[in-house]
C-alpha cells in the first residue's frame, strides 16, 4: 500500500484531527495521553526521544514506546531528537511499527538542546535538515512531519517552512514563538507568522502557542486557517480543555491516577509532575501539602496527597469563603482547572536609559555566594531540603575539609587507605602486589593465604595417605564387622 502524504495523510490516518497534545518531555505518556483522549484530544505525540539512545538501548526502546502499545492511544505520532540523517532514521525504522507518523523535533529551544546540538539549534542548518528529512521520507513506511519554532523574520519563517515541505515534510506543526522566547521570556506567540507559513505551503499546519481554552482553539483556527491546533502547557492544567470544560481538579488528579493504576508501569516522577501542575494553583495556598507531595515516595502516599487536597478545597467551598482573596485575581477558584498565565516579560531598553539599567538589573542578576554565617533561610529550596534531611549539613566551602587527593589520578583518596590512593586505583595495585587494604575492604592477601593453606591441608592429606598405603579395608564387605567367624564357639 503507497504511503499517504500531506492532505490525504492527515485526513485518512490522523482522521481530520483539529484537537491535537503536545510532545512533553516526560509528561505525554501514555497514562496522560489516554486521559486527554477521554476528554476530547483526537490526536496525541509521545514525549520527545532521544533518537542515539533509542537506537542502542533497548530498554530505552521498551520503557518509552514498546511497552506503551494500546488500541485506544492511536492515532499517536513518535517524536524524536536527533542531528544526524542515518542516526536519525535507523531509530525512527525501530519506531515506525508503533505508531502513524515519525516527527523530527525542531523546536526544543532548552540549554539541553543546544548543548546536545538539537531541536531549535538546528533551525540555522537547512542543508542538513534537508538532508535528514528526505532520508527519511524515503525511506520510512510512514510519513514524516516536523514541529518547529519561527524566527523573527517573516520572510525567513516561510523560506524555512518550504525547505522542509520541498524535503518531504508532510505535516507542519508551527508553535509561534522564537526559540530566544522561553521561561521569564516566553512572551506572546505570534499567530501572524503561522498564518503566513499555512498559507505557504501546501501541507496540514497545525498552531501551537497562545491556547488556554477552548475558545482560543476556535480563534485559532478562524484567525490563522490551520488544520488543528495543539496544546502542551494548557492540556497539563486542564485535560479536559478540548472539551471546553474546567471541572474540579480533584475530577481530573483522580481520574489520572486510575489510568495509571490500570496502565502500568508509569514512572513516580510523572504522576508527582502532573500532581503538581494539576494542583498548581491550590498548592500556593496549601503550602504544607505541597511539601508533602514533593516528599512522598508511593503511588498511593500521592494519591493520599491528593485527596487531601480534595478535602481542604472541599471545605473551603462548604465554608463558602470569598474566592477573591484566596485567588489572587484568578478567574476561577483555585480548585478548578484553569490556565497558568506567565507573567509577561519586562521589556528591555537601551543601555543608555536608566530605566533599562534597573530592568536588566532584576531580569539578569545573579544570585550572590552564599557566605558562611548566612541564615537558614537565605538558602536555596534545594539546600534548605538537603538541611531537613540532615541538620548538620555544611554549605560553606571554607569550612567543608580538605580532601588529599589520589597520587595517580586526583582523586580524593581513601583517608585510611594503605597506599595512599583512591579505590579505583588502590584496587589495582592490591591485585597486582596480593596485598590487603581494610580501608577499601580489600583482601587479596587474605585470601591468597587461606587458599594457599586449603591446598597444603590438601597436599599433607594426600602425602599422608600414599605413605600409609591403600586403606586396608577398600571394600565393605571385607571389613571386621562383615567377616563371618570359622571357628565354632563351644
């Protein structure tokens, strides 16, 4: 049967899908993805994977696609990271028989990308992008798309966008942003730009960027002519956005852990990642679960966190306390699904002016080292978590000891080691010299003699016997107790 491509593709395989979630790293996995299937997503990605891992670690491979085969999780597009065309494809060959469609990440504008040379830092290098997109196309039995970021010139956008369409790309997924355009900076995503590019090429396009309801789905879609619309930060506050409804949190967290329950296995840090961006609002006020939620090590202690968070908010609405206060300007009480709106960035102005200087001071700043006598609670989150496991803990660098290092590698050496040396290489040289180290609780001589005694025990036993001559009893019929008397007893 001929691969589908473009139009045909979208329409057949993907079933006209509008309603699309997102590739999260570790956040779109199947449990979350059968959730937000339930609750109007018609099509769903797996998080991003690492094509060079995927292609040499077959646990890798199982952990994160192969274990995940479901009938109700299609259809599904596998996304992966990768710079390299062959690298590339021999992952996306592995993958192709578990899913409908391979999507090359292009949009990852994260430090880890750039220092791993992949996602968004790869928009500048079309050659071989080019390279890599019609490999695969040639060579996949399924289609290949791309999800990518803009850059700041229109023109340049649509360039970028025909290059990958005229490489094979057969589905567009545009998230209006640039890839500078990330955390405190994160800003408006320009829907301008993803009306220029659908109206460019002559593929699906799908929007992402800007969606937090429903309605902004709708307006989307009329404003720019995209096919569909995906969302990732929005479909993690609200599974049920595409439904158009925002119920209770505790609807949604409940639900959630009952599709883990009855998928598994499901990775802890996800559920306790999900958790925390469901609950997101209610823990600002709840302050002490939060901590709780952070801590607990079980399925069922999250789920115990959870319901009672239920019961707090719960509580609070028998109480029927003024929603205005506990909710900081919020649309909706803080126990009901809703967006997170990131608070928008400071705009910056040249150096010259004041006023910039103090904008650049408190966006650019660095936090200051940390000095010996300075409080408990100047501390970091995660050295003030570090303390509560262990009150004796020393953050000063002047005060921790000084440790001598190893006189072959550098390393800290043992601090009773016989040799002077760090494990690795105390190790080697007690095996080489049969020498003992208690330090490293290495025993090389120890043994050495005990087998050396175990064979002279065994060689005097054996000397012993050959001296006295063969037993003078080999058979047991010929020994005393079995020798019949031939006298006659009067």
């Amino acid at each position: 049967m001929a691969k589908l491509q473009g139009f045909e593709f979208w329409r057949t395989t993907l079933k006209g899908a509008r309603f699309v979630v997102a590739p999260m790293v570790d956040q779109s996995e199947l449990a979350w993805r059968l959730l937000s299937r339930r609750h109007g997503a018609e099509l769903c990605y797996t998080p991003m994977l690492h094509a060079q891992v995927f292609l040499r670690d077959a646990n890798y491979r199982r952990e994160n696609l192969y274990n995940e085969v479901c009938a109700e999780d299609r259809p599904l597009i596998t996304q992966f990271c990768a710079n390299d065309p062959e690298i590339f494809v021999q992952a996306a060959l592995l993958a192709q028989d578990y899913c409908d469609a391979i999507d090359l990440n292009l949009g990852c504008p994260q430090m880890i990308a750039k220092r791993g040379h992949y996602g968004a830092f790869l928009q500048d290098e079309w050659e071989l992008l080019e390279r890599m997109i019609r490999l695969a196309n040639k060579m996949l039995s399924v289609p290949v798309t791309c999800k990518i970021r803009v850059f700041k010139e229109l023109d340049k956008t649509i360039q970028y966008a025909q290059m990958l369409e005229k490489a094979g790309c057969q589905l567009l997924t545009v998230h209006g942003r640039t890839k500078d355009q990330k955390g405190a900076m994160t800003g408006t995503a320009s829907w301008e730009h993803i009306k220029a590019v659908r109206k460019s090429v002559n593929i699906p396009v799908f929007a992402n960027g800007n969606v937090h309801h429903l309605s902004d789905v709708e307006d989307c879609i009329q404003e720019t002519g995209v096919q569909g619309v995906m969302s990732a930060e929005g479909n993690l506050h609200n599974p049920a956005l595409f439904e158009g409804r925002s119920p209770p949190v505790w609807e949604m967290a409940e639900e959630y852990l009952e599709v883990v329950k009855q998928h598994p296995p499901c990775t802890l840090s996800y559920v306790r990642a999900h958790l925390f961006k469901l609950w997101h609002h209610t823990l600002q006020v709840h302050k002490d679960l939060r901590e709780e939620l952070a801590k607990v090590k079980t399925l069922e202690s999250l789920a115990e966190v959870s319901k009672h968070l239920k019961l707090r908010c719960q509580e609070e609405m028998a109480k029927g306390k003024n929603a205005e206060q506990k909710n900081d300007g919020m649309p909706l009480p803080h126990w009901i699904c809703q967006p997170y709106i990131r608070p928008a960035p400071k705009e910056m102005t040249t150096n010259g002016d004041s006023k910039g200087s103090e904008v650049k001071k408190t966006v650019c700043q660095k936090r200051a080292l940390e000095e010996c006598d300075r409080a408990a609670d100047t501390l970091s989150k995660n050295k003030l978590k570090k303390r509560s496991r262990n009150p004796k803990k020393n953050f000063c660098a002047e005060q921790k000891p000084k440790y001598i290092k190893c006189e072959q590698c550098g390393n800290p050496k043992g601090n009773k080691c016989v040799f002077n040396l760090c494990r690795g290489c105390c190790k080697k040289k007690a095996f080489k010299e049969v020498a003992d180290c208690p330090s490293h609780g290495l025993r090389f001589k120890t043994k050495a003699e005990r087998r050396r005694a175990e064979d002279d025990d065994k060689a005097g036993t054996a000397e012993e016997t050959e001296r006295n001559g063969t037993s003078p009893w080999p058979h047991s019929e010929t020994k005393p107790e079995n020798l019949k008397c031939s006298v006659n007893v009067p």
